[in-house]
C-alpha cells in the first residue's frame, strides 16, 4: 500500500539529511566492493599457487602443460576482476570524500 505520509516526508528532506544518506550508501558500496576485491585477489593468488604445484607433479608433460594454462587464466582473470574492483573502491571513495564535503 502506498505511504503518502512517508512519501511527502522523504519529498521533504533537508540538504543535510541526504547528503548524510548518500554517504551511508557510499559507504556501503564501498565496503562491497573491498570485499569483492579482496575475495577476488584471493582467489587469484591460490589459482597462481595451483600452477605452481602443477609443475610439481608427475603428471605427463601435456597435461601439465593443459593444467597450468587453465589455472594461469583463471588467476588473470581474478587478477583483472581485482582490479576492476579496485578501480571502482578508487572512484567511490572520491565520490565520498566529496559528499562529506
């Protein structure tokens, strides 16, 4: 059911009491994506540690070879998501910084 009282309240909102909601979003987009990047540097870090051991192994030399290409993408490709995150957290954090302003 839709809430004319809280409708107009929000209509009605200071300068100040959005500015200080859009910092808790901020805040909590950023918050997000640090944990995205964290999860996929992670995540990256152990696909490089599985290629490692790749060479480590008695597998036959094609397989190893099939095996450590696999792994070597997917920490790339962790390793670029990483970074994609890490961008974002950059441009967030300008866009807090001047919402606090």
């Amino acid at each position: 059911m839709f809430n004319l009282f809280s409708f107009l309240k929000n209509m009605t909102l200071s300068k100040k009491e959005v500015k200080r909601k859009r910092v808790f979003v901020l805040w909590n987009e950023i918050e997000e994506y640090e944990q995205a990047y964290k999860h996929k540097k992670k995540l990256g870090e152990e696909m490089l540690a599985l290629a490692q051991q790749v060479d480590d192994s008695d597998l036959p030399f094609t397989e190893k070879i099939t095996k450590k290409e696999i792994y070597l993408n997917a920490a790339r490709d962790n390793f670029d998501k990483a970074d994609f995150y890490n961008q974002k957290l950059d441009d967030l954090t300008k866009e807090l910084q001047l919402a606090m302003k």
